[in-house]
C-alpha cells in the first residue's frame, strides 16, 4: 500500500467512531512507512535547501532600462506576477507597451483583452510611435479564464521561448471558475482567485507576467496609493510587485489637463523591500518613457516639508 492509499484509509477510518483504535494504528504504520518517503513532498532542511540554490543557474536579472527604477528592484525576474495600476488615461497599457518593447528578447506574450492586438497596433502606427514585436492570440475566446491565458503561454513557450507575459487587463479575466464554482462568491473573493491563478502560472511555467490593474481614486490630482487598488487586497497581496503609474495634471476651468509627465511609484517590492517614486517623460514623437526625475524629486521633497510642518504644529 503507497503512502497516499495509506492516509486516504485513516482518513475513512477516523469518520466512524468504531474505527479508531485502527486509526491509531494506521498512524503508526504511516510512521513506519514515512520514514523510507522519498518523494517530491519529503521535508528537507534549510542548509540542503541553500545547498539546492547554490547549485542552480543564476536566475536571470532582466533590466527594465529606467536607473532609478532598476536600482530599487534589481530588474524583473522569471516567476514574478508583476501589478501595473492606475486610473483610466494614465498610461498603463502605453507602459506594457513600453516593457514589451524594452524585453523583445524575450519573445513576449500580449494578452490584450481591454483592446484588440490590431488596435493596439494601428493606434501606435498612426501615432508614429515604435511598434514593439510581440506575439498576441488570433482571436479571444468567449470567456478568457486563468485556464485559458495558461494554454496561451504554454504555446508561447513551446513555439518562441516566450519568458515576458502581458496581460491587459485584470477585469476582462472570467473569475467565475471554469465551471462557475466562484458565482456565489464575492467580487474580491473571485479577484483573489485569478491573482493567486496567475501567480501559480508564473511560478509553473517559469515567466515574467506583468498584469494591468484598474484603481479607484477619487481625486486624480494627487498621487495613487496601494489604498487606490480596486475590488481586492488580494492583487495586492499576491503580487511580487506592484507599480503604480501617476500623470501630472491640472483642474484649468473644471476641464482637467495631462501633461506628458508620468510618476512612477513602487509600492510593492517584495525582492528587496525597497520603494521608490520615478519621474518619467512620454515622448510623443517615439511612444516611449524617458527616465526625468527632476520633478518628481521636488514634488516628494515639497510632500516631506509640508509633512513635517505638520508635525510642528501637532507638537505645539
């Protein structure tokens, strides 16, 4: 009898009250035969883990090409689920687009479920921006689950080595279940489980998936928070990373006004813990991000004075 019969037969037995001294001694026989497993859930202890690690390739440190925001992330890595949020026009998917331009390399995936792969790209053409090479699905299905979005990159990376995943967005993926096992649930419930979905993808089959998130803000004048993320901590929660992306803008007459000025903020970083606000430059003749930190350093340093004033006047 394997180890797994084994369990299931305690498992039978501790149901009918008669069988528990035969539970008792299944326990003891599962004793007998754990201590010859040796099978892919053994336990192990941390040195042989550190030793494992050791031994292992590198992982590969894939740089986005803006310095500041290297520097606070090391770059991205292979199995990390990556958040990208921010409110309606201030540049997400000009963003996704950025990092799918910056990672050819590695043979990228765009899901774009917000908008279809040929006006993504004819937007770009006649804009006169750079159209990066990336590979996208013919056609969407009916119900795009986490399912689905698997088969997609399985053939990425069957046919092209595919190791750079973007997904736009977050609120186009089925959360119902492939059956509607989750229709009962809540909305953050159901949210919690595409995130926790799409981070097993990115952990199964060894990719870089950045996932495009809408947030809630009520006044786009100031700076998005991780407060700002909508419908679920969870996006949250099971990111690695979460990045959001702020456009200066004015209120002139009630009509609000964008400049080409865009703050980056990590809010999450669980690589190194390290966050960081980085002032970007859309440059509208190429559709590119330059990196141009000047401003944004003067908006945290006004932020930090007016912080401390307060704190002054509290203590008086």
């Amino acid at each position: 009898m394997n180890v797994e019969s084994l369990i299931k037969r305690i498992q039978d037995e501790r149901k009918n009250v008669s069988g528990e001294i035969y539970s008792n001694e299944g326990l003891l026989r599962l004793q007998e035969t754990m201590q010859s497993y040796d099978g892919e859930y053994r336990l192990i202890w941390s040195d042989e883990l550190l030793k494992e690690l050791e031994d292992k390739p590198k992982s590969i440190i894939n740089p986005v090409g803006i310095a500041k925001l290297d520097e606070a992330i090391g770059g991205f890595r292979e199995q990390q689920l990556i958040a990208v949020g921010g409110s309606t026009g201030h540049g997400k998917t000009a963003w996704g687009l950025f990092l799918v331009e910056q990672f050819e390399k590695l043979n990228p995936l765009v899901i774009p479920l917000e908008q279809s792969n040929e006006e993504l790209v004819s937007q770009r053409k006649e804009n006169g921006y750079s159209v990066p090479k990336f590979l996208s699905p013919r056609a969407l299905a009916a119900r795009v689950t986490v399912e689905w979005i698997e088969e997609r990159i399985v053939e990425g990376i069957a046919k092209y080595n595919t190791k750079f995943v973007l997904i736009d967005h977050l609120g186009y993926i089925n959360d119902f279940g492939e059956k509607g096992e989750f229709k009962g649930e809540n909305t953050a419930y159901r949210i919690g489980q595409v995130m926790k979905g799409l981070k097993n993808l990115a952990k199964k089959w060894n990719v870089i998936i950045v996932l495009l998130v809408h947030i809630s803000q009520q006044d786009e004048s100031l700076p998005p928070s991780l407060e700002s993320i909508k419908n679920s901590s969870d996006i949250a929660q099971e990111s690695d990373m979460v990045l959001l992306l702020w456009r200066k803008n004015t209120l002139k007459k009630k009509v609000r006004v964008y400049e080409n000025k865009t703050m980056l903020s990590v809010q999450k970083n669980r690589r190194t813990g390290r966050n960081a606000f980085i002032g970007l430059q859309f440059n509208t003749s190429t559709g590119r991000y330059e990196e141009d930190n000047s401003w944004v350093e003067s908006m945290v340093k006004s932020a930090e004075q007016e912080v401390a004033a307060d704190d002054d006047c509290d203590a008086v």
